[in-house]
C-alpha cells in the first residue's frame, strides 16, 4: 500500500505548471496507473488475472502499478485489452470509460 500512497502524494499535487520535465512526467505515469488500477479494481480483477489474461507474470503486472519500471505501448494496449477498454480512454481520464461504456 506504501506505493499506492506514494502514486496519490504526486497525483495531489495542483501546481503541475511548476514541475520540471522529469516530475511531469512521473506525474503523467502516476495518473495513468492510478487509472488503471481503479478501472482493474472495478472490474474486480485482481493482478493475478489481468498477468493470466496478457501471458505474463503477476509481478510484471506488480511492477508497473507500482512504477517500478516504465511500460512499454505495447504493454499498455495489452493491458487495456486485458480490461476491456482502450489506452486512449485510460489516459484522458476514467471519467470517459463511464461514458462511452455506461458504467
């Protein structure tokens, strides 16, 4: 859970035109993840099930929710495939996942 915090700590930050590059960009990968762990949550998949559904490990799965590596887009769309939504419905926001599928 010490991660999940951490993620939430950069994503409170508001003063995002103050960042410099590097913290923009951890700041953009904290919200996609975040996102992608609430969409998996609400689907009620655990990480277990999303690495069975790609064919790869749980800690790979662990790995990038936790941000301890940087994904690549191929690792994303699957992700998202494993989900049942796209990467650019992830990345603008969760509130459009509601949207376009009614949830």
């Amino acid at each position: 859970m010490k991660k999940r915090e951490r993620i939430l700590e950069v994503l409170k930050n508001k003063n995002f035109q103050d960042f410099d590059v590097e913290s923009k960009e951890l700041w953009l990968r904290a919200k996609i993840v975040m996102q992608f762990i609430t969409l998996r949550e609400k689907r009620g998949l655990k990480q277990s099930d999303v690495a069975k559904r790609m064919n790869i490990t749980r800690q790979m799965i662990a790995k990038f929710e936790s941000m301890a590596n940087s994904p690549t887009m191929t690792f994303l769309v699957k992700y998202a495939n494993a989900l049942d939504t796209e990467v650019d419905v992830l990345v603008k926001g969760l509130d459009l996942v509601e949207e376009i599928h009614g949830e």
